[in-house]
C-alpha cells in the first residue's frame, strides 16, 4: 500500500490528486538573514533559466504540465531546528512569492519513511531538489518519495531498498531524480543486478531514471559504507547504462538578463575542506560495458562512460533557494553540487515529456544521438574547460580533462532548452512493444 501524505487544497494533477502551497502561507515581510543574490554568489531562477534555454519554453506555455517528478529523499525526523532542517511547505510558499512561480504542487510518499518521519518536515537537498524541479518546470507535480536512512545503511540494504523505491515511483512517474551514490566498488554482482532489474522494471514503463554522477571528481565519494581510501572509479546507481548520468559544471551568465557567458566543469580546487576538494564525479565503469548507444563516441572505450549531462552544480554559481534560517527568516542560498544538476535535469525532461504529449522514457539513446548530429552546438553548450582531479587528505587522485565533445567530466555538456527539447520530444527513446532502444545492458562479472 502506497501511503501519501497531502496538502490540503487538492488540484488536477497528470495521474493522480496533487496539491498546491499556497503564496498566502508565505511569512510576511520574511527576509533572508544570508542572501546569496545580494553578494552576487546566485542566479534568481529566471536569469537561470534564460542561461539555459528554459525561459522560452515557459513563455510558450511548455511548463511541465502534466508530467509527474518523483524525488527520493531521505525522510527527516529530527526537531525542525534550522539550518539543519525545516517545514518544506513554508520554504517553498516563500520561494514562490519571492520568485513568482505558480503554487507548487507537491505530494509526499511514506510508504518507505519509517514510523518516526514527518512528511513535511525536510533536509535541505530535498528542498533544494523540489525548488529546482518547480523553477525549470513550474506546473508539473512534485511527488517526494521519503525514505528512511537506516534502509540504505549497507550497500545490500541500499540495493533491496533502490529497487522496492523504484517500483513505488514508477507506478505514479514520467521521471525519477535520484542523487545520492556510492562508488562500484561497493557493490556486489547480485546487489548490482538488483538495481539493474529495478531500472530495467522503470524503463519499461517509460519512466526517465534521472541520478547525479557524484561530487567526487574521478573517485567515488568518500566516507560511505566506512570507506576511507580513495578509488578511482564511477559512483552507483549513475553509472548503470539504464541512468541519464548527470555531472556539475560552474556557470557564468549575467546576472540580471541571464544572458549565457560560460561554463567550466565543477572544481572546488584549490579550496580543500576537511581534506578533501569536490568535483563533477565521472570516468569509465568497472561494472558496465560500454551500452549500445555509446557505441564510436570519441573517449569511450570498452565500458560505460559517466557522466551523459551536466548542470550547474557551483554553490558560487548556482540557482537561489530558500530555505529557513534562524529566528523565522529566510535565507536565500546556493547549493552546489551534482545533487543539484539531477533535479535540474528532471525538470529539464518533464519539459520534453510535455512537448512530445507522452512520456519519453530511456531518453539516453536519443541524448546521443542529437549530440552525435549536426545540432549539437545548438543544443548544447560543450564544456571544455577544468577537470575533475581531486585532493583527498593531501594526496592528488588525477582525473579527467573536460574537452570537445563528450567527455568523462561533463558528458555532452549543459542544455540549450530551447533547441534541445523539441528535438528529444521528437525522437523516439522507446521502441514499440516497450522494448528499450539501446538498453541493453552487459554487466561484467555478473
């Protein structure tokens, strides 16, 4: 039994009952204690959403509308003390009126939250998540499937809970933005079949799985599952060839017209914190041959090669959010972070869903193939600066250098909405039948 928590005022969603918050709830005259506009460290989302492409797209009625976005979060049970966590539904009345964006309309899954969960109590990547998704696709309907921390505390535990949460989301799902990780070396072959038959289960139902690349640069990130010695490898579940593999870039757009300027892979260097750097996670998979539809692409050799896209992952350069801070003000932040690029790119593809009329599904053949046409300038912007080599406790673990074209740092590169939407609504991901085009998926050792 799927068990959903939500807001009170009911409005039509794509499949099922949404909600909306409204801006009344919004605190009167709330005024962010930190305001990362004012120090010129974000972008407002229309600045945002101009640099990439999106803004036209709204201003032509493509707003997500009737497409659903399932985020899975990790359910908060804590006090709502900020910074640490905080009443989402408040947040995001907030960002609406500061933004004016339509009410969200946003449903929470406690099914897999555990007793102890509240549904709208949240950490900050989960209100990071949902404002993004609502800034790139402001009326499509948010569903937060919450999942207790202890399910995911082992890596068989984690593999058994992926695979029972996808199949909740995928019943009531046009796209599934995941962005945790962990490194391959993790997992075992059957934990990585599970999650295999999990994404297999999701993409027959063509439902886009959407995961962040990791913020690691060539290694997997640290500290999970008691792991201390950094290994040069891709993180899970994005690597699995059945994942749109999101990494991080740092964007540069003016900040007023949101006219594009640059972008440079995401790179914390040379500022180390707590002995480590950060950076858009990506290299070649020890788990994955190289799927069909990366087949001839220039820098990928025998296996798999993460990630496919990027977003603007920079806590300097990101999109402002709100999220609640001491006193009962609001603060406006950045939040950096390819946990920040997956939901970017969720938004990103319920735009497309809508503009095709159906939902897309694996969506990663066509990705390819419009990056290997003649459009591909137009509906990207190719990053070909900085790299993701990292420092973990004073040692240099070298990556991979973003260049032309594809690369192990940044994919294909970042999204010119405007180009890059028709042209995927209007290619055909999924075969008919529900037979995956370009899914099939060799997993070594296996």
């Amino acid at each position: 039994m799927v068990t959903v928590a939500v807001l009170a005022a009911a409005c039509g969603g794509s499949r099922s009952p949404s909600s909306a918050v409204s801006r009344a709830a919004a605190p009167a005259g709330s005024r962010g204690l930190a305001d990362c506009l004012t120090a010129a460290r974000c972008y407002g989302p229309r600045p945002f959403r101009v640099a990439y492409g999106i803004q036209p797209l709204l201003d032509n009625g493509i707003d997500g509308r009737g497409q659903t976005v399932v985020l899975v979060e990790f359910a908060a049970t804590a006090p709502a003390s900020p910074p640490r966590t905080t009443e989402i539904r408040q947040d995001l009345a907030d960002f609406d009126s500061r933004f004016k964006l339509p009410p969200v309309r946003i449903q929470v899954i406690m099914t897999l939250a555990g007793s102890s969960a509240s549904p709208w109590l949240a950490g900050i990547e989960e209100v990071v998540d949902t404002e993004m998704v609502h800034a790139v696709a402001p009326d499509a309907a948010i569903r937060e499937l919450l999942v207790a921390p202890a399910d995911v505390s082992t890596p068989a535990r984690e593999a058994v809970t992926f695979a029972t949460q996808v199949r909740i989301a995928a019943s009531d799902a046009d796209v599934i933005s995941l962005s945790g990780s962990y490194g391959e070396h993790s997992a075992t072959p059957p934990e990585v079949r599970t999650i295999n038959s999990a994404l297999q289960y999701s993409a027959a139902r063509h439902v886009t799985f959407v995961a962040s690349s990791g913020d690691g640069g060539a290694i997997s990130d640290l500290g999970k599952y008691g792991s201390s010695a950094p290994v040069k490898e891709v993180s899970l579940p994005a690597s699995d060839p059945l994942v749109l593999a999101v990494g991080g870039t740092s964007l540069t757009a003016n900040p007023v017209t949101g006219a594009y300027v640059s972008e440079t892979a995401l790179n914390t260097l040379p500022r180390v914190i707590d002995g480590y750097s950060q950076g858009s996670g990506g290299g070649f998979s020890h788990l994955f041959a190289r799927p069909a539809y990366q087949g001839d692409v220039p820098g990928i050799g025998a296996s798999r090669g993460v990630p496919d896209v990027a977003g603007d992952g920079s806590s300097s350069t990101g999109m402002a959010f709100v999220f609640a801070a001491p006193g009962g003000a609001y603060a406006l932040l950045s939040e950096g972070g390819t946990s920040a690029a997956a939901p970017f790119w969720a938004g990103l593809i319920a735009l497309a869903d809508q503009e095709a009329g159906h939902p897309l599904g694996f969506v990663n053949p066509a990705i390819y193939q419009i990056a290997r046409g003649p459009l591909y300038d137009q509906a990207f912007h190719d990053i070909t600066t900085g790299s993701n080599t990292v420092v973990v406790n004073g040692n240099t673990i070298t990556g991979y250098q973003a260049g032309p074209g594809w690369d192990p740092v940044t994919g294909w590169g970042t999204p010119d909405a405007q180009v890059l939407v028709p042209l995927l609504a209007h290619r055909r991901a999924v075969q008919p039948g529900g037979a995956v085009a370009g899914s099939e998926t060799n997993i070594r050792g296996g």
